[in-house]
C-alpha cells in the first residue's frame, strides 16, 4: 500500500493517512507472522530430512559395513576351507587359489595365472571352461561335478581330485567369476585299491589252501599207498636174505648180499621219504599226535648218540658227546626228540669229510635245555641260512649228485621242534663247518607217570632206524 503524501491538505487527510499506515502495518504483521510460521514448518520438515537421512545414511553405513564383513568372512573361508579352492573368470584368469591348495599342490597363484597354465602344468585336459559348459554354468543355481582327474603335483607325484564347478556372480568389471572346489579322494581311491587287492588276496588265497588241502590229501593217500609195496618188498628181501644165508658160492670172495643191501638201502630211503612226507602232512593237518612224558632228556639224548657212534666212526669221523648237567627231567616227546637228533646227526655225517668231528653237547640254561650239534663240515652259504629249513629246499643244488634229499628233513626237524614249543637255529660259516643250536623249554608234563620213562632201546630197534635215518649216506 502506498500512501501519496503530496495530496495531505488538512489533518482528517492525516487520520486517513495514519489509518492507513497502520492497515499496512497490520498487514505486514500478519504477512510476517505467515511466513515465520511457514519458515518454522520448513525448519521443522529440514529437521525430519535430517534425521530420515542420518538413519538412511547409518543405515547404508552398517550395510557397507556388513557387505565388507560378509567379503572378509567369505575371503577368509575361502582362504582357510580344508578342501582346495579355485575363483576364476570366463576368460580362464586364476583370481584366487586358497591355502589347501597351494599346500598340496605347491602352486601359487603366480605358478598358475591361468586355469590353462594350470591344466598345463597338473597334465589334464581341462575342456569343460570352453564353450557350453561354462555357458550353462551361468544358468544354473546348483553346482556341477566336473569327474575325477589324476592331478600331478609340483613334487611329481599324483593325486586324484573329485572336481565341482559353480558360478557365483558378475564382477564390477563385468566379468563372471566362477569357483572350482576340488575333493581330494587319493587315499579313498588307495583304499578302495587296496580293499580290491585284499579281496583279490582272500580269492588267491583261498585257492591256494583249497589247492594245498588237496595237495595234502593226496601226499597223505600216496604215502600210505606207498609204504604197502615198500613193506612188501623189505619183507621179502628179508626172506630172500634168509635163503641166501643156505646158499653156498664156489667163489667164496663173492658178497652175495651186496645186491639186497642195494635193494635194502633204496627201501629205507623210500621209507625215509615216505614217513617224512606223512608226517609233514600230518603236521599240517593237525592231526600229528605229541606223546610227551617226564623224562631225563640228558640220559635220552646220550643214548640216542651213542648208539649211532659206530655208525658214524665206520664212516671216518669222530662223535664226541659232553654235557654240563648229568640229569634234567623235563616233559617231551622221546620218539620226536630222536628223529630230531637222527635228523640232524644224518646232516652232520653227510656233509662231513673223513677225519672231520661231529660234537653233541647239552647246557642247563634254566628255562631252557640247550642242545647243540655241531660237525666240520663243508658248512652253509650265508645267503641261505635263512631257507634250510624251507620245506623242499636244499641249499645247493650241486650236492645232489653225491647226496640225494628231498629236502623234508630239517623242515620236519624244525616242526618237531616247534612242537615242543622249541625253537631252532644254525651258525655256520663255508669250509669250517655248522652249529644246529636247539631250545627246549624246562617243563612237566601235567600227568606223571607212575614209571619215568628213559630211552633204552634195543640195538636192534637202533639199527633200524640209524639205516632209515641215515638212508641218504652211501657208501
């Protein structure tokens, strides 16, 4: 409102003028008090912006925040997962390569930028990264199974790995970034290999003992059949002998037993090998019969060496017999501790040229009883020590020619031995000779019988069995 002062021509004109004046006033009160009041609700609707904006802006600040703790723990597992892990893009660039895997592999992400320098560098052939594979990994939530692959390792060595293939995402450049998890499954797949193998195994094996308890049935009904012609030959040598004895020769320097003690011989070493080969059967079968009695051992095995003394010096050697105990009574089988020293002393005189010794002696060593046969023989080779007592093993084959064997003997010794819950050994060096040592273990029988049984054969029964024993030696 504007108020024309040049008009005022009297005092009314400056009551109009004043009334006006005060209107206008009024006016721009009012006008005032409108635009504080719009300038309070502005203020007030600036300070509710603010306050939407710090929570949108704490809230985008803890979003962040979370979004990084989120990458930090995804890092991190990647980093720290047990089993191998791979992040690369389309384009085949390694982004990432954890811990596991380098610490097997001995790669690092520098070793291998690219997946095909990768392939390259483990000798596999990695197609699936081309074409519509990785095309249809870009459509798909789920993971892949890549196979199995053979992976060489920077040391050379293999392993085997079950691969999976995934895509996570687009990348800010816009690339697409996929991971490939490995399981390393070599020793699952060793195992199953070696449970194959053990299956493989028990298939062999039981061949072999269905292949061996026919093997055993056979020996053990060939020997049995064996023995009844032997028996029936011996026996009528016998009668023959006995009609030679009636027989009367112009030439009276003609031996006219010299035929039959061939004849003899060859029975007693057929006999020999018959009964060793029954009771290796008998041993493996289980069913071998152990008749141990309490008896003086010292006094058994004294007996047994000298009644073969005559037979042994016959052949040019000398038998020296000595203990350190003149009496022990322990629990044993008498019959098996004969063929053990039979066994062993038909060894000795074998293999031991004229003039050689052959010493038996026994020592008390508490627990034990310890028996040693030693002669100064032609000796065993060191390299086969450890295989004279195999069954059908003889040490040198060369030695046939001059002795035959079938190499049971020492084989049923060490059985025989065993048997008694003994054990056996040998020293022994090339041209100076062999040392059998023998352990049998100081115990009674648990049934003491009213009579203590000691060796004392006839010389008869004693003949009998030095030839069959000793069948091997020839003259």
């Amino acid at each position: 409102m504007e108020v024309e002062y040049k008009n005022i021509k009297s005092y009314d004109d400056i009551n109009k003028i004043n009334e006006q004046l005060l209107k206008e006033n009024e006016y721009l009160k009012n006008k005032v008090a409108e635009q504080k009041k719009q300038l309070e609700e502005i203020t007030q609707e600036l300070k509710e912006f603010n306050v939407m904006l710090e929570d949108e802006i704490n809230e985008r600040t803890k979003t962040e925040d979370a979004l990084k703790e989120s990458e930090r723990q995804f890092r991190y597992s990647i980093e720290e997962a047990p089993v191998p892990m791979m992040l690369y893009t389309e384009d085949g660039e390694i982004k990432k390569i954890n811990r596991t895997w380098t610490d097997i592999t001995g790669y690092t992400i520098s070793d291998i930028p690219t997946i095909y320098k990768w392939a390259e560098a483990a000798g596999i052939l990695i197609n699936d990264l081309k074409g519509n594979y990785t095309s249809r990994l870009f459509n798909l939530e789920k993971r892949q199974d890549d196979g199995e692959y053979s992976i060489k390792i920077k040391s050379g060595s293999i392993r085997i790995w079950n691969f999976f293939s995934a895509y996570i995402g687009n990348m800010q450049d816009g690339h697409k970034l996929l991971i490939k998890v490995a399981i390393d499954i070599t020793e699952r797949k060793q195992m199953e290999e070696l449970r194959r193998n053990v299956l493989e195994e028990r298939r062999k094996l039981y061949e072999i003992k269905e292949y061996d308890r026919i093997k055993t049935e056979f020996f053990s009904n060939i020997s049995h059949e064996l023995r009844t012609p032997i028996n029936v030959i011996f026996s009528a040598l016998q009668v023959h002998d006995i009609n030679l004895k009636r027989c009367s020769f112009e030439n009276k320097s003609i031996d006219k037993y010299k035929y039959t003690k061939i004849m003899k011989q060859n029975c007693y070493r057929l006999l020999r090998l018959v009964n060793n080969i029954i009771d290796i059967t008998k041993i493996d079968s289980g069913y071998f019969d152990m008749n141990e009695y309490n008896i003086d051992i010292i006094n058994l095995i004294e007996n047994i060496t000298l009644s073969v003394s005559d037979y042994i010096e016959n052949k040019g050697l000398s038998l020296i017999f000595d203990t350190s105990v003149e009496e022990k009574i322990i629990a044993c089988d008498p019959e098996k501790i004969e063929r053990i020293i039979l066994n062993i002393l038909s060894n000795a005189v074998k293999f031991t040229p004229k003039g050689g010794k052959i010493m038996v002696n026994i020592e008390d060593c508490n627990e034990n009883i310890c028996i040693r046969i030693k002669d100064t023989g032609r000796g065993i080779p060191k390299d086969k020590l450890n295989s004279i007592f195999e069954r059908f093993v003889q040490v040198d084959k060369s030695l046939t020619r001059d002795h035959e064997g079938s190499g049971i003997g020492l084989s049923l010794v060490k059985c025989l031995v065993e048997l008694h819950n003994g054990t056996i050994d040998v020293n022994s060096k090339e041209g100076i000779g062999s040392e059998f040592i023998i352990y049998i273990p100081c115990r009674m029988a648990d049934e003491v019988n009213d009579e203590i049984r000691c060796c004392d054969p006839t010389i008869d029964d004693f003949v009998e069995k030095i030839n069959l024993e000793f069948s091997d030696i020839y003259e």
